[in-house]
C-alpha cells in the first residue's frame, strides 16, 4: 500500500511542549532541539531563540524568538492593541518580499488561534546565490515557510516553520498543525 507524505506527515504526533511559563506549543515528535553551533552555521543569527528545533536530516526547522515590539514601544503602551495587527502584517510583509527575490502567499492573513490573535504569513520564497560582493551565483532556492506573529505585552513572539520546497508536500500539515498548537496564557 502506497501512503502519501502528507499521510504521514499527519500522523506525526506533537509533543507539547513548555517554552515559556506562557507558552506551550506543539513540537513534532521527531524534531530534535538544535545545537547552537548548528544554529549559528546554519542562520548565522547573534541572538539565540527561545526555542529552535530541527528534523532529524536538518532540512526542516521549527524556531520561536522574541523581538522588542519597537512600534509598541514608540506610541504610548496603553494605545497599542492587538486589534493593531493590520500594521505589524504589513510591515513583516514587507520584510519578507524585500528578502526573497520571488515570493508566492499562500497564506497572508489575521487569525485567531487558541484565544490569541496572530499574523500568519504562508509561502514560497525564491533566492539565488550571491557572493561577496552580491553578484549572483548559483541556482535559485525555494523555501516554504510557515511563520506566524503574536503581540506579547511590548514583545513580539515570531513563531517560523520553514523546510526547502521540494519537502512541503510533507511538512505543510505539519507546520499548520504546529501552528494551530500555540498556546498562550
């Protein structure tokens, strides 16, 4: 009997996990937690996530991070709502199209998960090599990504799924069901 990727991927179990005192969310059981030498080779980042985890060939990662919510902090906090979300949406739109030399949405919307309203943004996104000195170099890569956007107090929680392209027919349930687990207190 031949069983479809997404089958699989379906029934993968999430292990609930605590992130925070605040935050639980679900984890896929055959994700491991990435070291971070591997972290730091792989994205090269200079702040370590809150959580960071990785399958088990490495091509899929599941990360939270928080960054300071620089809009929220530069208007009064008692003015800033989770109702705003339209203005993060638009500015972490943005982002994504400016860093990606192609991008297609298939997701790009305001959600309600768990009690907690979220920016979720699903797609693919396209980028080419480039050397030093940014001539381009390579073939192009595509990556799918799951990311999602929650207002925290004066922090915003970044929640991304992201795996090459050529995997999302096996992680794309899998990364909505993740997302669908986030839980805040």
């Amino acid at each position: 009997m031949l069983v479809s990727n997404t089958t699989i991927a379906q029934s993968l179990k999430l292990l609930k996990t605590k992130i925070t005192d605040k935050l639980t969310v679900g984890v896929p059981e055959e994700f491991v937690v990435m070291p971070p030498n591997v972290y730091a080779k792989k994205y090269g980042a200079y702040r370590t996530p809150l959580a960071i985890y990785t399958s088990p060939d490495g091509k899929a990662d599941f990360g939270i991070n928080e960054m300071a919510n620089r809009l929220a902090t530069s208007v009064v906090k008692s003015d800033w709502k989770e109702e705003d979300l339209k203005i993060l949406q638009s500015m972490y739109k943005s982002s994504i199209v400016s860093m990606h030399e192609k991008v297609e949405f298939l997701q790009d919307k305001v959600e309600t998960i768990n009690k907690k309203l979220f920016v979720v943004f699903e797609f693919i996104g396209t980028v080419r090599d480039e050397d030093a000195k940014g001539n381009r170099v390579g073939k192009e890569l595509k990556q799918y990504s799951y990311i999602q956007y929650a207002v925290t107090g004066s922090q915003v929680t970044l929640f991304n799924f992201n795996c090459p392209n050529n995997q999302r027919s096996y992680y794309q349930q899998m990364a909505k069901n993740v997302m669908q687990s986030v839980k805040f207190k």
